[in-house]
C-alpha cells in the first residue's frame, strides 16, 4: 500500500518562501516519477512541479522561477521550495506520483499567502 504524507505547509506573506516535505511509504519510490499538485479553492487539482527518477524537472508556468522540486530516493521523500510566494498560490498542496493514481491522495498541506 503506497501512502503519501505531506507537511510544511502554513500562513505566510507575500513574498515569502516555505518548503514542502512529502514522505512516501513503498517500495517504488526511487522509479516513481513524483509531482506536486495543488487545488485552489473553487478551482481543480493541478500539477505544478514534477521529477522523474533520473532528474528531469518540469514546471507549471506560473512557478517558474520561483519554486524548485528536488527528490532524496534514499529517504523516500520529495520536496518543493516555493520563493516569492504570491496570493495566487494559496491552495492545498498533495504529492502523488505521475500520472496520478488516484488512491495515492493524502490529506496535502495547506499553503495560504496573505497579509
């Protein structure tokens, strides 16, 4: 049973920056290619970064730029680092693998931008 558990998100200012974690249980981790999703509110669930197993990065165009995903096989665990935050980017952040499989949701983290 794959499970992801994703944490740092929180409340921060425009302009400021948080690091997403996401611990993944399983033993695919290393060939999985990873991503990072968000939904915002009213809105549906998007990809906004992912990586494969080899490295090979890509991003939505509106975090571009400003976030970073990055992958540590050895600790099953991805993460994203979000710089120069805007309101635009308050949403939940999930990880999940790509493409998605669907019974791999975990609860995300709540990223909210405002002052």
């Amino acid at each position: 049973q794959v499970q992801f558990v994703e944490s740092g998100g929180g409340l921060v200012q425009p302009g400021g920056s948080l690091r997403l974690s996401c611990v993944a249980s399983g033993n695919r981790f290393s060939i999985s290619i990873m991503g990072w999703y968000r939904q915002a509110p009213g809105k549906q669930r998007e990809l906004a970064a992912r990586i494969s197993s080899g490295g090979t990065i890509n991003y939505t165009d509106s975090v571009k730029g400003r976030f970073t995903i990055s992958r540590e096989n050895t600790k099953n665990t991805v993460y994203l680092q979000m710089n120069s935050l805007k309101p635009d980017d308050t949403a939940v952040y999930y990880c999940n693998v790509y493409p998605i499989r669907a019974a791999y949701w975990g609860q995300g983290t709540q990223v909210t931008v405002s002052s």
